[in-house]
C-alpha cells in the first residue's frame, strides 16, 4: 500500500511540473533550484520559439594596434530552425559595414548556418557546417546548466528576468567535449583552444516569470595565434550579450531553410570572412 501512495504522490508531482512548464513558473509556485527551473523550462512547448537580440562587442589588437568591431543580429528562431540578419560594423578596419542575411538550421548533432550578403539578392550562399555525434537540442542544454548556481534576482535593466543561471564556461566546454567527438567545416576542433578562450569566463543564463530564458551572456579575453593569418599573436576581448522575447509568436513557416538557399550554397572554411578581414587589419595597423 505504502509503494502505491509513494508511486501516486511521485506521478502527481511530474504532472504537476509538467503542467506549470506549460502554463508558467507561477503555477506551480516558484522554483527553488537549478534542477526545478530547468525542469519546467524544458516542459514548456514554447521553449524555443522566439525573437533573439544579440550583440557581439569584439576587440582586437595586433602589435599595440587595437579595433573594435561590434556586431549585431536580429533572429527568429522555431523548430529548429533561425533566420535574421547579422550587422558588423568593419569601418576601424576600413571596412564599411557589412550586413548579412542569415538562416541555421539544426538536425540532430548536425547545425549548418547559410550566409549571404544583405546586398546581393543573386549569387552562391555560405554553408557552415558543425556536426557532434550527440544531440544538439533542449535536453543537452538542460544537462550542461544542471551544475550551474541558482538565484532569485531583480534587474532594473531589465524587469522581466527573475531568475538567473552562473557557472564556469569551461564546464560547458569540457563537458561538450567529453561527450563524443565534434567537427566542423572550418577549423579542426582542438580542445585547448576554447578552454583557454573561456579560461576563467563565467556563463550567465537569466530567465523571466515564465522559466523561459530572456538572456544570455559571456565574456571571453584570451590571446589567439594563427601565423597563417597574422605573423603576431592576436588579443581578443569578447563581450556577447542575447536577449529571448516573444515566445510562442514566430510563424516556423519564416525560419525554414529556402530550397533554393540550400541548393545555391557551397560549404566554406572561412564563415566570418577571418583572412579578409585579417588582412585588411595589418594594413590599418601598418
């Protein structure tokens, strides 16, 4: 009798979680863990259809020579799939600003970004590909957040987040990892490299009302050599910032991946344009 009240009171409770990631944190009462969040975060149906707002504010320097290139992007993004543009402004490097029509796409352990200039509606698309022998999805992200520590907080930068995620980046890069084996179309994945760009870098998640994540942020300042593309080491100060809004509201339809987009791509190993722009920051810093 004892196992069949245990068994009864266990299966109310996952429903229950299960309703409140449905309907919101505040059916179910606050949560009061990284495991209680993340539990109704995954639950709820819309976890991942979204507007995302993201900046990328990227410094440079070569030989005491530094630039600054801030980059912006506008995304939708559901059932996996993303489309929006991608603004870098390249003027410290005598390079205008460049806009960028975008579209992602993710299938398993297998992510492709296709990128075109904003400018030119004719011509051969940019595929990227990443492919990991796990599954890139909402449960992963689940798993690399289970450590990380939760607090109850209040922003007036920002009223909607309630909640918020920090753990060591390099948690989440050593656990990637760990997992299986990751390649990419554009470099060969070496483990040392992302840990020493993320070093001591803490990873902040926040989340809204709804357990639902309203932004993401990083910052990352480590040194990169390349003799291929620069004779002198590279300092490198990341800051990225996303911001998550109107969930629930993007029509899939707008996010799919074009046909023609697919066909009309070629795979590159330089997705961001690294040796252009290489090049024309020797020239600036010279």
């Amino acid at each position: 009798m004892k196992s069949r009240v245990t068994w009864l009171a266990s299966t109310m409770l996952v429903l229950a979680l299960g309703i409140g990631g449905l309907w919101g944190c505040s059916f179910a009462g606050e949560p009061n863990s990284a495991a209680d969040l993340l539990l109704r975060f995954a639950n709820n149906p819309n976890n991942s259809n979204c507007a995302i707002d993201a900046r990328v504010d990227a410094s440079v320097s070569l030989a005491g020579y530094r630039v600054r290139t801030p980059v912006t992007a506008q995304l939708k993004s559901a059932d996996s799939c993303a489309h929006g543009t991608v603004t870098a402004d390249l003027s410290a490097i005598n390079a205008g600003t460049q806009t960028y029509e975008v579209y992602a796409e993710i299938h398993g352990g297998s992510v492709a970004v296709y990128v075109h200039p904003d400018a030119s509606k004719a011509g051969t698309w940019d595929r990227s590909e990443v492919n990991a022998t796990f599954e890139l999805d909402i449960p992963l992200a689940v798993e690399l957040l289970s450590d990380a520590k939760f607090m109850r907080v209040s922003y007036d930068s920002d009223e909607q987040i309630c909640y918020e995620l920090i753990l060591p980046a390099k948690n989440v890069v050593e656990t990637l990892l760990d997992m299986g084996t990751i390649e990419t179309s554009f470099w060969e994945v070496d483990k040392g490299v992302p840990l020493d760009a993320v070093k001591e870098s803490k990873l902040h998640v926040c989340f809204n009302k709804d357990c639902l994540v309203r932004s993401v942020s990083l910052d990352l300042n480590f040194t990169y050599e390349n003799k291929e593309l620069v004779p002198q080491p590279l300092k490198v100060s990341v800051d990225f910032d996303a911001t998550m809004d109107d969930y629930g509201t993007v029509d899939p339809a707008t996010t799919l991946v074009p046909k023609d987009v697919k066909s009309g791509s070629k795979l590159t190993d330089d997705p961001i344009y690294a040796k252009d722009n290489a090049q024309k920051l020797m020239e600036a810093a010279s």
